[in-house]
C-alpha cells in the first residue's frame, strides 16, 4: 500500500512521521487502534510503528513515558505538533492475553510471571526519574498537572461511593467515608513505581527476547501497591479479566515485589506490602462499585469487541468476594469489607454465575 493509497489520516501521520524519523516511510499497514496506529516500512530499520494520537494527553504521556527508556519500545522520533510517535518494532508475537484465552495452562503461568517480573523492572529502571518525566510531560504541554494531582483526583472521586450506593438503596456502614479516606494513603505514598499504566494482558507482547510492555498512554508514577492488585485481583479494570488460583496469583505478586526490592528494600516486610496491597484492592473494588447502578438494570459483557470476557455483574461480585475475604481475614478497613458484603447481599437475586478460571486454566 502506498502512501497515498493509505487514508488521508494516516497519510498525513506517515509523512510527518518520516520527516520527524529523517528517514523515508512506505508500506502503511493499520494494526487498528483508538490511536492510529501504523506498521511503516523504513530504509534504516527494517520496519517501525508510526501511532498518531487523536487525544493530546495521550501522546504527551506516552511521548514521556517512552522517553525515559525503561520499558516498551525503543522511541525513535517524536513529532508534538501532530502529535504522534515513532517506535521500533517489536514484531508480531502474541500477548499475554492470547496466551491466557489459548489452552496451554504452562505457558500461560509462565508467561503471567514473566509479565509481573518485567512490570517490576520497569519500575525499577525508571525509579528516581519521576522529576525527568513531569518535566518532559510539561516540555509538551506546559498545563500538565503533576501525577499525584492526577491520583489525588481519582481518589476524591471514590469518597462519593457512599452517595452512589445510597442511591442505588443501600445504606453504607457508618465508617466507610473515614475508610475511603484511608485509601488516600497510596497517594503520594513512599513507594512510587513507573508502570504503563494500563497493564491489562493484551498490552504487551512476547518477544523472543521475553514479554515486553506496551501502551504508555496511562504511565506515570503512582504506588507500587495499585500495580501489585493486579495480581490479588487480576487484572481489574480489563475486560480480560477472569479468575486465577489464589496460589499462582501470589506467585505472580512476589515476582513483582521480588524485583521492586532492588529500589524499596523495606517492602519485604509482609506488615508493610500486605496493608498496601489491601489498600489498593479497596481502591480497585470501590472503583468497580460505581457501576453498581447501572449493573441493578442490565448486566453485559465487559468486551464489546467480542471473544470471551466477563460481565460487569461477574466482575462486580467476585471482586467483592476477594475484597470481602482479604479484610476479613486481617480485620483492616471493616467498614470496606461490611461494603462489600452489602453489594453482595443486594446482587444475590441476579444469580449470576462465579466469574471463570482464565481458559488456559480451565
């Protein structure tokens, strides 16, 4: 396909990406994407990815993120002004998520493990950077607020559960705004760690030279407790997201942890790791609690592209469950776990089947 032959879009992105690159482009390939995203052959490497952003805070994230080094694909060229990117090619591999839907329950423990190892080094190789990065983000966009803001806000938008859920007919436990608040303790924590920001298992890919993290357009610096939840509870916010053995699940959290110690040595200690990751659990389920509304009405299933996926009421309820169990058993943050119960209570006239083993695993 040539140039031309490409879109209008697209034909416009490859040609401010090759002037940007100072190398000549052809052969668009669209791999399909929110963003545009382009396979280029390029005279100087072989073949890169051209991805032109239709949302400016994307690519000033991703630009950032990408700038540092530490993980995902090498940036080659960067034009603001489009703005879009110019990456090196990783190939055309499979990701963690074609591994966990496929039928093979080794590879996919292995490469579920693989997955957390490499989240934490990214956090590793980025630590002590964060001041680079805000600066590099406001280098783009001079209006960028600084990351903990951004978490800030997130977390002020959680201590309105209490009125959701009363809305929706349930009374919340007397404490749970005092809990919600506790939450606030990850942000601006001791434990900062750079993470994609969207680590759900369809972005990255398995390379020969192992699972390598894509999609920085959510990156930044938050605690190293809210990546971890993605092992306890994996892969939460993702519509790829169903139910692990508990054992395997904490396998794949102590290979993250294992390799965060190299920059946060004190989260060996189990009292330290473990309230934090309860902490981001909470942060996770009270998230998914908003849609607790909406979920009374219809239920539907989390991917609407198609291929298997959970359904929001599944989701709901089993991160309720795990929620409910890890506060119970270390009786942290009661008015959370009475919460969860109480979603549980008010959910079980849906009579919704338990949320499935990933189908590697099944």
């Amino acid at each position: 396909m040539s140039i031309d032959d490409a879109g209008e879009g697209a034909g416009r992105a490859v040609k401010a990406a090759a002037e940007a690159l100072g190398d000549s482009l052809s052969d668009p390939v669209g791999l399909g994407h929110r963003s545009t995203v382009l396979r280029c052959r390029s005279a100087r490497y072989g073949t890169v990815l051209v991805k032109a952003y239709s949302e400016r805070t994307a690519f000033v994230t991703e630009a950032s993120a990408l700038a540092l080094g530490t993980g995902g694909p090498e940036l080659l060229a960067v034009d603001a002004d489009h703005p879009l990117v110019v990456m090196a090619d990783l190939g055309q591999g499979p990701s963690l998520a074609d591994v966990l839907l496929g039928d093979d329950a080794e590879a996919a423990e292995e490469r579920l493990l693989e997955w957390a190892r490499e989240l934490g080094k990214v956090a590793v190789r980025g630590a002590d950077r964060q001041r680079e990065y805000d600066g590099t983000r406001r280098g783009y966009e001079p209006s960028a607020v600084a990351q903990t803001a951004k978490d800030a806000a997130s977390v002020r938008f959680l201590r309105r559960l209490p009125s959701v859920l009363a809305d929706a007919g349930l009374t919340p436990p007397k404490g749970l705004a005092d809990d919600l608040a506790e939450i606030g303790a990850l942000v601006g924590d001791a434990y900062p760690g750079l993470t994609p920001g969207d680590t759900c298992p369809d972005n990255n890919l398995i390379t020969p030279s192992g699972v390598r993290l894509l999609d920085f357009e959510a990156a930044g610096y938050p605690s190293v407790f809210l990546t971890a939840a993605y092992c306890r509870i994996p892969f939460p916010t993702c519509w790829c997201s169903f139910r692990i053995e508990p054992a395997l699940a904490s396998r794949a959290e102590e290979a993250y942890r294992g390799e965060l110690l190299a920059v946060h040595p004190d989260l060996a200690d189990d009292g330290i790791w473990h309230a934090g990751v309860r902490r981001a659990l909470a942060a996770w389920a009270a998230k998914l609690m908003f849609v607790f509304p909406d979920a009374m009405n219809e239920d539907r299933v989390r991917n609407s592209r198609g291929g298997p996926s959970p359904t929001v009421r599944q989701l709901l309820r089993h991160q309720c469950e795990v929620l409910h169990r890890e506060l119970t058993a270390a009786g942290d943050l009661e008015a959370l776990a009475e919460t969860a119960a109480l979603v549980l209570r008010g959910t079980e006239q849906w009579q919704t089947p338990p949320l499935p083993p990933y189908p590697a695993f099944a």
